[in-house]
C-alpha cells in the first residue's frame, strides 16, 4: 500500500523538531561553559530554574492547566527536581570548569543505559533483552574508555569532573524512572512544578554561597543563560512534550544518539573544542549503545498464506 501522502509534511515536521530538541539539548553544554566564564555554578543554574520555570508556568497558563497544590504532589516535584535539575544542572556546571562541553555531552548521553541498570536492578517494569545488554556493555565501554583514559594519566581536577558528570547522568536516569509518579498529569506540569521546586532550593544556597550581587557577569554569560534557561530548557520542553504525542516516547528517544555529535560540533564550532582520540572512541562506542538499546527493532512482515 502506497504511503498516505497526506501524511508526509506533518512527518517532516516532527522530524524537524526532533532535530531541533537535539540541537537544543546539545547547545546546553556550550551555552553552560560561556555562562560559567563568570557567572558561579550554583548561581547559573539557579538563573536557568527560575527563567525556565516561569516561562513554562506562562505556557501552562496559556493552555489552562493548573499545577497541583497537595503537598505530596509538591514532594515529589521536590524529589524530581533534586534528580532532574538541582543536582545534575549544578554538577555538570562545576565540572564544566576544567572539562570541555564537548566531552560533557559525550559522557552525559549515557542516561538510557544507567536508566535501564537502575531499571534491572530496582524496578524491573522493562524486559531485558540481548540487544539491551550489548548496548549497556558496549555504552559502558565507551564510558570507560573516556574516564579510564585520564585516570591512567594522572589524577586530578579533571578526572574528577568526568566522574561528575558520570553521576549528574546516573541522576538523569533515576528522574526519568520517578518520572512515572506522574503519569497522571499532564507532561508539562511535573517539568514546571520541578523546575520551580529547583528553584525554591537553589536561590537560597545561591545567595549565601555566590552572593549573586556582588557579581560582575559579562555580556556573554548573562546571553548564555538567558539562552540556555529559555531555549534549552523551557523550549526543549515544549518541543519533547509534543513530540512524546506524535512521534511516541520510542521516537522520541532517538534524540539520544543525535545529541551528542551535535552537542560536539556546536563545542568545536564556537569554543573551538578538539577531542582527543580516547573521547572519539568512547564517542563511537556510546552512540553505538544508545542505538541498540532505543532504536526498535523492525518487526518482521508475516508471510501470507497460501488459499
């Protein structure tokens, strides 16, 4: 049967968002690396919490929908916040100090393979089939290939900061496993409610630690945060709840793999990142895992029967 042409612009367009939502995410890491020039970690992703958060709360008000007031609903916004983007966002700032944005990318596209160790360890609620554990082995290598490099070099500030991107991912994956706590709400309130939850906790410790007006942040920071609060988070969102409804959380997924060589030429285009040849190889062997474990597999067509 042909394919229903009526179809083929409204499938372009998802796909062409798709490769938005990737460019989007993978902007993340380079527009952090100029925000942080001089702008504090914790007072940066403080910025990028409050800025998102309000600008989601603006669209949810838009389409009508209120956010839960229970305080259990609220508790799990703060838990998702702390796994989502208190901890992760701060831990990947402060290791963007002495680490490339680049290689940030690279080690933070290991989310589907911790969610799916956290899966068969915890929860248990997806099949584990051969294809996944030869994505998670191959992913693993990949990332051991990038850390194991520098620890064999010599220990220091950088080893570290791989490591807390390692975690910051780790993080990822445990959010996008509570994330099911809100299956009951619409996408875009619990990304709303968490961000705002985010900020609650992160202002305070902002304004203690960084002392944020004593600050003297440069023209290119506060353009970094500003683009990576409303692009790359609260647009992202928007774009990833959409796409959740028409191409299915399976498509949607493949921004996985399309992120990080992306994230890595926006890092070699404006910061003038190179990679070293242990970061490309661990590059290869991380996309080629996240591709088993997401990409589905084609189902075979039946054969008809004879009359």
């Amino acid at each position: 049967m042909a394919p229903d042409s009526s179809k083929t612009p409204r499938y372009a367009v998802e796909l062409a968002l798709l490769a938005a939502l990737a460019t989007l995410w993978g902007a993340s890491y380079t527009f952090i690396k100029l925000g942080i020039e001089t702008i504090p970690p914790v007072t940066l992703i403080a910025g990028r919490t409050i800025i998102a958060g309000a600008v989601l709360l603006v669209i949810l008000r838009l389409r009508g929908i209120t956010l839960p007031r229970d305080a259990a609903s609220w508790r799990n916004f703060a838990i998702q916040a702390c796994l989502n983007s208190v901890i992760p966002f701060t831990l990947i700032a402060w290791a963007e100090k002495s680490v490339d944005a680049g290689l940030a990318v690279i080690l933070n596209s290991m989310t589907p393979v911790f969610t799916f160790l956290i899966t068969l360890v915890w929860s248990r609620h997806e099949p584990t089939t051969f294809r996944k554990m030869a994505g998670v082995l191959i992913g693993l290598s990949g990332t051991c290939v990038i850390v194991g490099a520098q620890a064999f070099t010599h220990i220091g500030q950088e080893l570290v900061s791989q490591l807390a991107v390692v975690l910051a991912t780790v993080c990822y994956a445990g959010a996008a496993i509570f994330g099911r706590n809100f299956k009951d709400l619409d996408p875009m309130a619990p990304a709303a409610g968490s961000l705002v939850a985010g900020a609650a906790m992160l202002i305070p410790v902002s304004l203690i630690v960084d002392r944020p007006w004593t600050l003297s942040p440069s023209a290119s920071s506060i353009m970094a945060l500003a683009g990576l609060a409303v692009f790359s988070t609260s647009i992202a969102f928007a774009i990833y709840f959409r796409l959740i409804r028409t191409l299915g959380s399976v498509g949607t997924t493949a921004q996985a793999y399309l992120r990080a060589p992306i994230g890595v030429a926006i890092g070699a285009y404006f910061l003038g990142e190179r990679l070293s040849s242990s970061a490309w190889i661990g590059l290869a062997c991380i996309l080629v895992g996240v591709a088993l474990m997401t990409i589905p597999r084609r189902e075979k067509a039946p054969v008809p029967k004879l009359a």
